[in-house]
C-alpha cells in the first residue's frame, strides 16, 4: 500500500481483516554530519535526540506506520534478545536538548537539513524543523532530486539529511559496517562521517567471531557505541503494508527482496 493511499485502504470497510504488515528490516534516521559544526559536538547531536518527539511525529505524521528505533538494527534482526538492549532510544526531552546546546554554545546555530524531493519527507521534515527551533537552533530545509541529494551527502556536504537504509542480508552487521565504520566513510554508507577507532575495532571483531551468541553481544556493544556517539537521531523502523484480495492464498510478506518471492502464491477457484 502506497504511503499516500494508507489511510483510505485502512478506514475502509470492505478491506477489514485483508491488510497485512510487519515491520521491515531497515532504518529511517536524520544524519548528523559529525565533521562539521555543530554537530561536531557530541552535546549537539545527543540534544537533537532529545529535542524531537519522535513518537508524536510516527503517530500522526507517518500515520503510526512502523516502530521507534532504539538504534540503528531493527528489532527483527536480534536472533539473541538481551535486556540490555535499549528499546525505544532516546526521550523526547526538549529541556534536556535546550541545556546541552546552551553548553555548547550552539544556542542560534543555522543548520542547513538535506531532503529528498518527495512529500511525505517534507512533511517530516517541517515538523522536525519546528522542533528544533523550539531548543534553539535554526533549521533550513535544502530539497534536492535524487541525483544530486545522494551526491551532496556522500561529499559531506549538508550539516544533516534525511535517510534511511534497508538490509541487503538479514545480519546486524549490514546495518554497523556500512553505515559506522570509518572504512565506509561517504559512498560507503557511513556519510555521516563517524570516526570511532574504539566502534571500528568491535565491528571488526564481530565480522571474524564464528560463533553466533558472541557475534551478537558484540553488535550489542556496537549498537550501544553507536546510541552513545550519535551521529544519527534514531526515528523508526518503517513497517511494510499489503492489501489481499479473498482469492489470494499463502500471501507472505518477504523482508528482503527476493527473485523467488511470490512464487508461493495461488488463487481459490
């Protein structure tokens, strides 16, 4: 289902009980240039995790189309789950952030926020854009066509921008090596500019650990750097929607693309 068309599938009634959805294995985050002001200070970026209701933008905005993120690998790639993990990431304390830009002398600070050129970003956009000017920090909103967006970001041109990234493998490290390791800095997928030897190392070692419960508490730990560091404000994990007529039978909603997908699928006579 089409974002746009969402809310006329779900509030009609003759689709009640034939819409279907789970949440997908990617990541939805605003990118935090962590190699230039203000973001260079970590206050800053930890303030803009507090400083956005996050929740109150995927409930209404984003029609409640998906869970928060409580870091950047989705809840459905933790094979081993631990009650260390963070569920949910930072709360939304506008105070707190007020405080912390204060302390950086950041209050005032102009920053520039690159978005694609589609409406739904927009939307979210001018919403966190609002907020942030509730702590003090004024946001300008850049939108740009693909092309052009996707080369300013790997530059590390925009002191921000709006992303998100969706697994090529079911595995936490699709979401850690690419997107963290100083390694991947710019086409690589780490475009926020992340440079942390400490995260670098674990990384590395959960990539050479074989066996599977260490691999994992290992990407806990990374995860957990990551939350620490924050060169990203963790929004939501994007929850995918289908709609199936009653004919369609053994209907299954494949996390990641498939050539093969589909091929399950019959229809009732």
């Amino acid at each position: 289902i089409p974002s746009s068309e969402y809310k006329r599938y779900t509030s009609d009634p003759k689709w009640n009980g034939r819409i279907f959805g789970r949440p997908g294995l990617n990541t939805y985050y605003l990118g935090l240039n962590c190699t230039r002001p203000p973001f260079n200070d970590i206050r800053v970026r930890h303030a803009m995790n507090y400083a956005i209701d996050r929740r109150r933008i995927l409930d209404t905005v984003y029609e409640k189309r998906g869970v928060l993120a409580g870091g950047p690998i989705p809840p459905g790639l933790w094979k081993h789950k631990t009650p260390e993990r963070t569920a949910g990431g930072y709360p939304y304390d506008p105070d707190k952030a007020r405080k912390l830009i204060h302390e950086a002398g950041a209050d005032g600070a102009h920053v520039k926020i690159y978005i694609t050129a589609e409406p739904e970003v927009l939307d979210i956009a001018e919403v966190i854009q609002w907020y942030l000017a509730q702590v003090g920090l004024k946001a300008e909103l850049l939108e740009l066509d693909w092309s052009a967006f996707k080369h300013a970001v790997n530059e590390g041109q925009p002191d921000a921008f709006w992303l998100s990234w969706w697994a090529d493998y079911p595995d936490p490290e699709d979401f850690l090596f690419p997107l963290f390791h100083s390694g991947s800095v710019g086409p690589g997928g780490n475009r926020t500019r992340c440079l942390d030897p400490v995260l670098d190392r674990l990384i590395e070692k959960a990539q050479a650990t074989l066996a599977e419960d260490r691999r994992y508490k290992l990407y806990l730990r990374a995860q957990n750097r990551v939350v620490r560091d924050a060169p990203w404000v963790f929004m939501w994990h994007r929850s995918d929607y289908y709609v199936v007529r009653p004919r369609i039978v053994d209907f299954r909603i494949y996390p990641i693309y498939s050539i093969d997908k589909g091929l399950e699928i019959s229809l009732k006579p």
